[in-house]
C-alpha cells in the first residue's frame, strides 16, 4: 500500500505530461495549416491576373484588329470621295451600262449629299476632327478615314485642271473626256476595294494615299 502511494504522484505527473503533448501538437498543426496559407497567398495571385487582364483590354484598343462596327464605319467612309467625285464619271456612266447599274442604287444618297454645296466641306471637317484626331476610335478606323480624306482632297487638282482648260470639242475635249473617266474609275475602284476590304476585316492600302494617311494617324 505504501509503494503504491509512493508511486500515485509520479503516475499523476506522469499522465498529465502524456495529456499534454496533444494540446502542443494541435497548436503546431494549426499554425501549419494549408488552408490558412491559401486564404493570404490566392487574392494576391487573382488581383495579378486581373490586372493583366486588363492591361491586355487596353493595348488592345490602338491595334489594327477591327471588329463588327469599326468594319462598317471604315466602309461607309470610302463612300465621301466618291460622292464627291461623282461628276467626273459622266462620260462613263452614260456608256456603259454595267457602270450605270452600280451607281444606279446608289442615286438618293449622292442627291442628298449634292444638295448642299458645302455638305462636302462640313462631311471633311466631321471626319477630321471627329474621328481621325479622336483616340476614342480604334487605330483601324482613323486609318481609312484618313485615307478616304486624302482620297477626296486630291480630287482637287483634276478640278484645277478641267477649269482651267475647259475645251468644247477637238483633241482638247477627248483629252478632258479621258482625264475625267480615268478619275473617276479610280474613285470606284477604290471604292468598291477599300469597302469591300473592311468588311472582311483587313487593310486596304490604296496606292498615292496610303503612306500620307500612316503619317497623319499615330
């Protein structure tokens, strides 16, 4: 009996280190716990990927890919110089009739734009200032823009011409005559080029204009 109360002390001591070792063991499992490691490393991660998501979103918006609405406004911009230009097909229209039937549909929209004399001023000035110099529109569309433009304004120098040498028969109007025939099927020309190639969703690069529209648009 006195062995025995020699020795409760010892086995109480005893058990009660034994019952401490799960508590010790539980705190370093806990401190190590993955889960706590995954709740302080993950956001970090998303808020990186978000971030060049975005970064990726805006670079995006300068380069020369185009999408369904650039394709359509790049389109209708090739129609200025040609309804502006339209006078000098006169010859070709009223000879050949596959011309006349392209520009046949085409009537109402050329009579509303000839309506005003200076609706050719006021249509230049809104594609200038309003899209070529706004960096709101993509890269694509201020490039055909730009090259409608210059397009258009070198319509000036064959008008320069026809009025200061305006023959009424001869050599000299069979001169005029192929002057004016010759500019305006390089108007359709680019016309139905440069339209038909925004719709497709690529570059049209017209001869003459096109380097003098990359210097313009940055």
């Amino acid at each position: 009996m006195a062995s025995l109360t020699f020795l409760s002390p010892v086995v109480k001591f005893a058990s009660c280190t034994f019952s401490h070792k799960p508590l010790h063991s539980t705190f370093l499992h806990s401190s190590t716990n993955p889960s706590f490691l995954t709740l302080n490393i993950l956001p970090n991660k998303f808020r990186k990927s978000h971030k060049l998501r975005t970064l990726t979103v805006s670079k995006s918006k300068d380069s020369d890919s185009a999408d369904v609405p650039d394709r359509l406004i790049s389109a209708l911009c090739y129609f200025y110089p040609f309804f502006d230009g339209i006078q000098y097909g006169k010859y070709v229209i009223t000879q050949f009739y596959p011309v006349q039937a392209i520009v046949q549909p085409l009537v109402p929209a050329i009579r509303v734009f000839k309506s005003f004399p200076f609706n050719g001023f006021l249509v230049f000035l809104t594609l200038y200032f309003v899209v070529v110099r706004n960096p709101n529109f993509s890269r694509y569309v201020r490039f055909n823009t730009m090259q409608a433009i210059v397009l258009d304004v070198l319509l000036i120098f064959p008008d320069l011409l026809e009025r200061g040498f305006n023959p009424r028969d001869g050599l000299g109007l069979d001169l005029v005559m192929s002057l004016d025939s010759t500019v305006f099927l390089f108007l359709l020309v680019c016309l139905v080029y440069g339209s038909s190639t925004c719709l497709l969703g690529q570059i049209p690069r017209l001869p003459i204009v096109a380097e003098a529209a990359d210097r313009q648009v940055l």
